[in-house]
C-alpha cells in the first residue's frame, strides 16, 4: 500500500532531513512525500492531491496554524485522513487542543526521526485498518443489495396473484411464504396440467440462504416442467429426482408434496417425497395424509416412488404446510408442534381458504413472541368446491 505523505511545516531545512532520513521507503515507492508551508497551503494541496493519507503538521505556523488546520480537516469527515501534530515539548496545552480537535498522535521537537519513524507506521497500521474495515463494508453492502435483488427474484417466481384461474370456480388455493432470511429455501407452486388437472406442489430444501434458494428455483422448475408433460405424479417425481441427483451439489435435497387433483372428481393423486404430511379438513374432522413409498429429492438415484389417491368431496380443503410451521420456536425455546396445528385447524371454519393460510401465519407468529425466525414458513391451501 503506497502511502502518500503531506508535511506541513514553515521550516524549510526540514524537507531535506525528511527526505535523507526515509530516502529507501521513498526508492522503494512506500512513502511518497509532499511539503506545504502552511495551513493553507496544506489545504490547497489535498484538494489537488486527494490521495494524501497522512498529515504530519506544526502548530505554530504562518497565515493559518496547525490548530485552525485540524477544524478544517475536520470538516472534510474523511476517515482516511490521519494528522500527527508538532510542537514544542513544554506547549502541552496546544497538544491537547490539538488532540481534541482529531489530531491521531503528536510529536514534539526537537524532532527525534527514529520516534518519528515509529508514529508514522503506528499511524499509516491505523489507515491500513480502516482501510480494510472500508473495503469489508462495501463488501457486505454489495452482498446486502445483491440478496435483495435476489429476494426480489424468488418472489416473483412464486405464485402472488389471488385467485390465480379467473371463472374456475371447480376450485379454490392461496399461499404464503415467509423466508427466515432474505432469501429461503421454501416455494410452493400450482398449475393447470390441461382442462381437468390442477398440480399443486410444496417443497422445503435442505439448508438456508442463498445456496437453498438456488437449490428451491432448480427444483420448483424442473417439478413445474415435468408435471406440465401430463404425466402421473410418481413419474414426474421419479424423472425429477433423477435429474436432481445427477445435478445436486453439497450434499443438498428437498422434500416435496407433489399432487394431481383432478377438478371434476375431486380425485388426488399424489407422491410424498420425505415431507410434512398435509391435513385433509373435511367438515369438523382434520385427516392427516398417508405417506407414501418416497424419500426426498436428489439423494438416491434411480428410485422409484410410489403414490397413492384419495378424494375431496366437495367443500373439502387440503393444508399443506413446511417444518417452519410446526417447528417455530418461542422466547421459552418450545416448538410450536403438530398439536397445536392440529387443534387450529380443528377449530377454523372451512369455508374461507385464504382466512386459513393468513390465520395460521398470524398463530405462528404470536406464538414466537417475537423470536427470531428459525426456519422459512410456507403454506398452501387447497378447497375443493366441486
């Protein structure tokens, strides 16, 4: 770090003695001297050479002295900037004064260069830290904006517009996601296979922030692509786990509700890839879901999963939810736990799907007094209405 150094100082013999005394720093391009005569002759100077990192400065001085020199530094706000000040060894109270007014050190003559050398690489170690201190807080600012911007992106590619099929009134779905970070590794997605087929997907992948997040857009895509081809939800996690294997970094998976409800039946076909299994609310009883032969997704190639089917009558609703629901933590480090997802969903009324989405999260959330989130939260409601 090639350092740019200003003296400031009204006796001329001094330049040379500066110049002999740090003649190999100079030869070597580690110090780099300029020479002012005055206060604003310093000040003059920085504005035509901003990369003045240090100031060695006399108080006592012509047209303006070290002390009005330090305000107007001062002024300038730039942590960059170091001043040592000199002065007579009995001018204490200009010292201190000068120390007040930002001064980092101070010397006093007779100059000894040797203590000279070691406040000037005491002071340069300081600029050297702020230096780096500097360059880490542009740093996280950057990482900062580009995880918003990546925040920004996984929102919108999850589903945001309610309803999402106009004059399909066979039936009703809403979600929400709440990421624990700024970005998650939860999503939740829905799709119209043909005229008589809604997919409807939730996932949780392993992990958190932006490594998760990556890992939830290959997998959210891949799932909407391949159920899109119309094939059955066992194929279409069979060919999706495979792809996921062969592309899989770091050890990473995901979990994963897919099913295919057939909206002029009621009918569900459906693949349980090692998640949370999803409550059926049918009237005042709350039916959890049978698993299926699945493990999760990108951890075992060529497995072949199994799926099974059940049937919504009408005014029937499906709650699929993540771990971050029933896993919420409180001040008093308890879990918000099935039991008490399962007592609300037994005591919420069937007949507003997005009141049983919106209410759960405000459960959740009131439970946590104000906990930090642990985990990302995601919800996905389905009413069959027939």
């Amino acid at each position: 770090m090639n350092v740019k150094i200003m003296v400031v100082d009204d006796e001329v013999d001094l330049e040379p003695l500066i110049r002999q005394k740090f003649r190999r720093q100079i030869r070597d391009g580690v110090y780099d001297f300029v020479f002012a005569h005055n206060g604003l002759e310093a000040l003059s100077m920085l504005i035509e050479q901003p990369d003045i990192r240090l100031i060695m400065s006399d108080i006592n001085m012509p047209e303006m002295d070290g002390l009005t020199l330090l305000t107007r530094l001062k002024e300038l706000k730039n942590p960059w900037l170091k001043t040592v000040i000199v002065s007579a060894y009995g001018d204490m109270e200009n010292i201190r004064t000068a120390m007040n007014r930002g001064a980092f050190d101070f010397l006093t003559k007779p100059i000894s260069f040797d203590d000279l050398e070691i406040t000037f690489n005491k002071t340069l170690d300081e600029i050297r830290m702020i230096w780096q201190s500097m360059q880490e807080h542009d740093q996280l600012v950057s990482i900062q904006q580009d995880l918003q911007i990546a925040r920004e992106i996984q929102q919108a590619i999850l589903p945001k517009t309610f309803p999402p099929f106009p004059g399909r009134n066979e039936f009703s779905i809403f979600g929400s996601m709440i990421a624990a970070k700024e970005v998650g590794g939860d999503f939740f997605d829905f799709f119209l296979i043909d005229n008589e087929r809604l997919g409807f997907v939730i996932g949780d992948v392993s992990g958190k922030g932006v490594p998760a997040a990556i890992f939830m857009a290959v997998s959210r895509t891949l799932i909407r692509a391949t159920g899109l081809k119309g094939i059955s939800a066992s194929e279409c996690m069979s060919y999706v786990n495979s792809l996921l294997c062969n592309e899989s970094v770091s050890c990473m998976f995901v979990t994963v509700f897919y099913g295919i409800l057939n909206i002029l039946t009621g009918e569900i076909e459906y693949v349980n890839a090692g998640h949370n299994p999803p409550y059926i609310l049918s009237g005042k009883n709350v039916i959890k879901l049978d698993m299926t032969s699945g493990i999760i997704l990108g951890c075992m190639d060529d497995f072949e999963f199994g799926s099974k089917k059940i049937t919504l009558n009408p005014g029937d609703q499906l709650f699929l939810y993540t771990d971050g629901v029933t896993e919420a933590f409180n001040v008093n480090d308890e879990q918000f736990s099935d039991e008490r997802l399962v007592s609300y969903l037994e005591g919420h009324p069937p007949d507003s799907i997005d009141m049983l989405v919106k209410e759960s999260f405000r459960l959740v959330t009131e439970f946590a007094e104000g906990a930090p989130q642990s985990d990302d939260i995601t919800v996905l409601a389905i009413k069959y209405n027939g």
